[in-house]
C-alpha cells in the first residue's frame, strides 16, 4: 500500500515515452510520485500530500484507475440490456394525461396498468440479455432469476417515478394505492429522496441491486447461505468495480465516494420496498411469468448451443 511518505520520497520525475495520465486520461510524458500523470494530477497531489489530507492512495495506482476495454464492454451491456424508452413514452404519457381536461378514472388506471405491464416486460427482456444470469448453471440461474425478478422492477420502477415526479400527480398515486396497498406506495414515496438521477449511474445500480444478497432475507425460501453465494458474489465484486471506476473516471476521487454512497442508500431503499410488494398478488403474478418464459427461452438457448456444438 502505498502512503505519503514513500510517495513523496519517491525521485519527483523520470522522463517517459508520450502517454497518458493514469489518473485522469489527459496527455502526459512524464512520471510523477511512481506514476505517469498529468501537472494538474502531479500538483493536486502534492499539495494534497503535503497537507496530510491524502494519507494512502491504494485506490488511485495506475491498475485500479483506469476501466479497460473489457471493462467499458461491460458498461456498454450493462447500460444497453436494460432498455427505458416505452418506460419513459408511458411516464411522460402518464403526465400529460393527468394535466390534461380531467382524466377519467378508468381510462387513466388502464394506462397505469399499461406501465406496470410494460416495466415487468422491459425486466424479463433485461434478464434474458444478462450474459452472466445467461452462463449460470441451472440450478443457480433458477434462484437468481425469482430474486432478480423481485428486485429489478422494483429499482426500474422508483427511477421512472423519481424521473417524472409522477407521485405528484393524484391520479397516479391514487391508482398505484389501489393495486399494491398503501404500505408499498407510502415506502416508495419515501425512497424518492434516495433515488439516483443519472441513467448511467442508475443502470449500474440496477445491475448490483439484480444480484442482491441483502434481498434474500425476505425471501422464505431461500438460504442466504445457498450454495451458489460465491458464484454470485464474484459477479456482484466485478460489477461494483465497474461502477467504481466509472464514478472515479467521470466525476473523481471525491465524488465518485460520494455518488458511490448514494448508489449504496439506493439499493437499501429499494431493498426495503420488498418486503410488503412481495406479498401483493399482482406483482408475484407478474415474477412467476417473467421467470417462467425466462428461463424457457434459455433453456432452449442452450438447447440451440448444444445443436450446433455437435
């Protein structure tokens, strides 16, 4: 690990063939305190350093700075797989019906309904573009697959609502009352404060949150101890060092910590929301299909792998 002091006794340049900053990306020659940086790096360093405030920078060495191109790859898929555009047509629609000459009550559930079906059907499509719930055996895709489930419409859910501000309109906050009780809606209303705004940041999240251990504790069912843990915690390590690097690529150190906690208060609230929305019938109807026609269409994915391996 590498401190102030033996950063600061290190020779203060060795000239380097033309590259990058390793910390920033900006166009760099030369090594300053063990790594090749930029001026502004190399200055923000120094005056940090010599103030005390940076007393170990494990996670700014040139290996953990930067996403590479597997990396990026993932974020791609990530960012790509889970896919909001009939969500948002179907929120800002929500909206401008409820502004318009009273809406009426049954056509505006109907279109309430019509976004609820729509962000079930956005998560099965989300899980079935997943290349890692995809490579899981069988057995641990089946329980991956009833969590993810549960959590990802969740998550999708609160981001379009905080996106929209729909729970300041009456009509719609009365129809979601009506079909998932006041307990849920009241706790979603409370998470809005935690809910993260960036659609790239938010994605991320989801991808984390897909996976998420901490849900399992509602489920009866399941162990937390269940023998696929360490399969699960090697992809939830690898996506929340993406995440990471990316907040530290786009915003920096400080924060990249700050964002990183509030993708941290993200999850809990929305953890928290699950446990009184697993109990209404509407949204374990709309589970049990989404991991019924999920995993028939992976188990005939792998049929059609097996067909042309032979």
């Amino acid at each position: 690990m590498l401190t102030t002091d033996t950063m600061l006794n290190h020779p203060l340049t060795k000239k380097q063939n033309l590259s990058e900053c390793r910390i920033c990306g900006a166009p760099a020659q030369y090594a300053n305190f063990g790594t090749i940086s930029c001026s502004s790096c190399k200055m923000f360093f120094k005056r940090n350093a010599n103030i005390g405030q940076l007393s170990v920078l494990n996670s700014l060495k040139p290996d953990h700075s930067l996403l590479t191109t597997s990396q990026w790859t993932l974020i791609s898929n990530l960012y790509n797989s889970f896919d909001e555009s009939q969500l948002s047509l179907l929120g800002k629609s929500l909206v401008d019906t409820h502004n318009s000459l009273q809406p009426m009550n049954v056509t505006y559930q109907k279109l309430v309904e019509n976004y609820l079906l729509s962000l079930y059907e956005t998560t099965g499509r989300y899980l079935r573009l997943n290349d890692d719930i995809c490579k899981l055996s069988f057995t641990e895709r089946s329980i991956v697959l009833r969590n993810a489930a549960d959590n990802v419409p969740c998550m999708a859910c609160a981001f379009i609502i905080h996106h929209f501000d729909l729970f300041s309109l009456d009509s719609f906050l009365k129809t979601l009352t009506l079909i998932y009780g006041h307990r849920p809606v009241s706790l979603s209303v409370w998470a809005m404060k935690f809910i993260i705004s960036d659609i790239v940041i938010f994605k991320l999240a989801l991808s984390l949150f897909a996976l998420s251990k901490v849900a399992y504790i509602y489920s009866s069912d399941i162990s937390i101890d269940s023998p696929n843990s360490s399969t699960l915690f090697h992809i939830q390590n690898k996506y929340a060092e993406v995440t990471w690097k990316y907040l530290n690529y786009r915003y920096g150190w400080y924060e990249a910590v700050k964002h990183f906690q509030s993708v941290i208060y993200c999850l809990m609230a929305c953890t928290m929301l699950m446990a009184p929305v697993q109990s209404v019938s509407t949204h374990v109807d709309n589970v049990d299909s989404i991991v019924e026609l999920t995993e028939v269409t992976l188990i005939l994915d792998d049929v059609d792998e097996i067909i042309e391996t032979k």
